[in-house]
C-alpha cells in the first residue's frame, strides 16, 4: 500500500471588512440675519465692550467653558430652525467650545448638558419674544439662569431681570438699586453680579466689589508689570555695576597699602 503524504494548506484570512464611515457632524444653518435694531443694542452692550472676552478670562479654563453669541440653541439635531433660539450671550461650563463653532451652535445632545447661563439684550424688534415666549422655552430646556438686559427699560419695562430655574420655571432672581441708580442682581452660576449701570451691562466679582477686567486693564496691568520688571533690571544693573566698582575702588587701596607698607 502506497501512503500519499498530504501537506495542509493554509486558507489565507478574508480581508478586513471596510469600516463604516463615521457619521457625518449636524451642522446648524448660519446665524438669523437679525433686525438691524437687534443688531445695534447687541453689538453695543455685549460686543463692542469686549463682554465675551472679558467673561471667558475672568471665568477660567477656555478648553471648558465656553462663552458664545449669535449662535443657534437646540435640544438635538432637527431640520430647518423654526421655533430654534439664538440667544445673545450664552455661557456654559464643562462643554467643548470646538464643538460648538464646528457645529454652528449649541447641541445639548453633543454637549451632554444645557448651557448654564442665557441673557437677552432689549431690542424694539424682539422685545416681547424676550419676555413671553423664550423664560418658557428657555425654561423647557433645562437652563438654570435666563437674564434680560435693557439699557433704557422701555422694551422690558426693567433694565434688568433674571430668573432661576425651579421646578421647571424661572422664579425672578432678587434685584437691588444701588445708591448710584444702578440695578444689580447676583448670578449664582457666575458667581458675578450683573450691573445695569448708565453706560450699559457690568460684571463685577462678589470678592472684590470690583469689575471684572476688561482687555484695556489687563493690557494696562501687562505693561505696568513689564515697566516694573525693566525697572527692576535696571537698578539690578546699576547695583552690579556699582558694586563691581566699589570693589576695584577696595582693591586700588589695598595695592596703595600694600606698595606703602613694602617702601
């Protein structure tokens, strides 16, 4: 009998299977095209006086916390932005700011939680919207401080109000008269007081009883410390300088004495 030897070939493995392209980012449609109005009293009272920056400083690390405007507000992904709001200034902690410019907005479902913080500045053309319609859907969002800021008081009928979430509902946050005229609420996700004051909105630390910076006091404070240090360097100097000196002075005597004693 004849014995075949038989040698097992190997089945090479299948080839990976292609992975499945990761899903594509929500993306919101751009910004509303606002009231010309709403666009002055927004740009005036929280743009052009640096409030964002000066907030996003004040309120520590920029990789979590996030400070926008302008930007669409939604519970998850929908089309079209009917019923979407696009509050003036929000701030939340805890988040990822990269994802909210790449999205265009705020995604509660991307972010994991609600913004913390929401305010509205007066404007003829949205006045009414601030006041009977978005405390609710603000509310129905689950976001704990909703604050309205008007410079004159004619369209919210305050010049400033804020409310806390409880139960589902805003319940109006206590606001002083100051012995300036200003009014002043505290925010306790801030930890600031809100300030409506004559010349617009300010934000001041509880601790200090002072404004939070603003970028020209910061810029001021930089080259006072900038000016102290070249201060400090020079008199360094001149200390060194004069100190190198007092020693030469010391050895020249030593060489008189020295050449006096030997004669």
């Amino acid at each position: 009998m004849t014995i075949t030897n038989i040698t097992a070939v190997k089945t090479p493995p299948p080839p990976p299977l292609p992975s499945a392209p990761a899903p594509a980012r929500f993306q919101f449609p751009d910004p509303p095209q606002r009231e010309l109005d709403e666009a002055m009293t927004n740009y005036q009272y929280v743009h052009l006086v640096g409030s964002p920056l000066h907030l996003s400083r004040h309120l520590g690390n920029r990789d979590t916390t996030l400070v926008g405007a302008d930007f669409w507000l939604a519970r998850g992904p929908r089309p079209g932005t009917l019923g979407l709001r696009c509050p003036d200034l929000l701030i939340a902690f805890d988040v990822d700011p990269a994802a909210y410019f790449a999205t265009g907005g705020y995604l509660i479902t991307e972010q994991g939680k609600p913004p913390d913080f929401v305010l509205e500045v007066a404007s003829k053309s949205t006045a009414r919207v601030d006041v009977d319609q978005k405390p609710a859907d603000y509310a129905g969002l689950g976001i704990p401080e909703y604050w309205r800021f008007d410079k004159t008081g004619e369209f919210h009928d305050t010049r400033l109000a804020g409310g806390r979430l409880v139960d589902g509902q805003y319940e109006p946050i206590p606001i002083e008269e100051l012995p300036d005229g200003s009014l002043q609420g505290y925010s306790a996700v801030l930890n600031l007081y809100l300030r409506a004051e004559q010349d617009g909105l300010g934000w001041y630390d509880p601790e200090t009883g002072q404004h939070i910076p603003t970028f020209d006091e910061r810029q001021e404070a930089f080259l006072q410390a900038e000016s102290r240090a070249e201060q400090a360097e020079a008199r360094a100097e001149q200390e060194h300088a004069a100190r190198l000196q007092a020693e030469a002075q010391v050895r020249e005597l030593r060489e008189r004495l020295r050449l006096r004693g030997g004669g």
